[in-house]
C-alpha cells in the first residue's frame, strides 16, 4: 500500500510514517544546531531526501550509512571541526643527578600527597632528564637505584644543594590538567632517610 510500511512489519501507517519521517527530519534539524552555510544545509537537505526515500523501502542499514555519510560531507563542505579535548593528565618534567661520576638506573616516582597513588618511570643509567605523566593533583617524586639508594625533590635542591640550607623535606609540586610542570630535578641524594620507599 502506498506510503505504508513493507510487506512483514507489522507497524500501522501512521507510525510508520512518523518514523520515516523523523530519519529524514533528524538530519535537517542538526542543520540549525552547527549553524553551517548554504552549501553544507544543500548537503544534509539532500542526504535527508534520500534517507527518507530509503526508509519508505524498508533499507534501514542504508538510511543510517547515509545520515552519516551526510553528516562528514556537511562538515566538511563548512569547515567544521570538532573541538579538541583536554589531555587528562599533565607532565612533570626535571634533571637527574647523582653523587657520583655517572647516573645509574633508577626508577622515578611520583606519589599524590593525599591518595598516596603513586606513579613509576623506569630509567636507564646515563639518564640526565625525565618525563613522568600524572593525572592532575599534587605530587612528591623521588627516585631509587637498583642498589637501595634513594632521591628526592626537596628544599635542599631549590637551595643549590647549599651545606646552608640542610632542609630535606620534600616539596609537592602541583599539576593540573595539560600542564607541563618544569624544573623538578630529584637531585637531594644526600639524606636518604628523608626520601619515601617505593
């Protein structure tokens, strides 16, 4: 029957009718919501021309790939791109030193101050400087040697490593999301007692 469903649905007329209808209208109404121009509004009017000529065959797998085939080709034709989202964690990066002639491996660790989670970077000797992602939040990083032998960002380095200035304590260092803290050197190798076990 004419503008009725196909032959084995069982759907009355006026529903299908509806539904075919809102296929069609679905993709003309996202015209309005991206604002796009004159080009892009031909695009999806005719792609939803031919969706609702699909639907009214009873070829629903078609009608979709063709509401999403309009769409790419409507944002294309405008220019729209889709909006960038915020990287989720951000980057804490610093120097590594050693008391001695060479830097050993060690690994690199980044504990939250308050959850106590706490994040790892192995490295491999000769490393002068890292990169450790973290989600954002406030951090302690410390660093361990194969041998037992630990480091840590502390006050004692933000004084020159001074023989003045024997302050040990660690400093959080803050991170926020997309953010690249620089300048966290775990050089204070100097009081291993301080600094927290992995």
């Amino acid at each position: 029957m004419p503008g009725g469903a196909p032959r084995g649905m069982k759907i009355s007329r006026s529903r299908w009718r509806r539904a075919r209808l809102r296929v069609g209208e679905w993709s003309l109404q996202a015209v309005d919501r991206l604002k796009l121009d004159s080009r892009a509004r031909g695009a999806v009017y005719f792609q939803g021309r031919i969706t609702m000529g699909d639907c009214r065959k009873g070829r629903w797998i078609g009608a979709v790939w063709l509401i999403l085939i309009g769409f790419l080709l409507a944002c294309r034709v405008s220019g729209v791109t889709p909006t960038p989202t915020q990287p989720a964690v951000g980057v804490i990066t610093g120097k590594l030193c050693y008391p001695s002639e060479g830097i050993p491996p060690m690994t690199i660790y980044a504990r939250h101050v308050e959850t106590q989670q706490t994040f790892s970077l192995a490295v491999p000797a000769g490393t002068a400087e890292y990169q450790l992602q973290v989600p954002p939040g406030s951090y302690y990083l410390f660093a361990w040697t194969g041998e037992g032998i630990g480091g840590s960002y502390s006050y004692f380095v933000t004084c020159g490593l001074s023989v003045d200035c024997p302050d040990h304590r660690l400093i959080p260092v803050p991170v926020q999301a997309g953010e690249t803290v620089r300048g966290i050197d775990i050089c204070d190798f100097y009081d291993p007692e301080s600094v927290p076990k992995p």
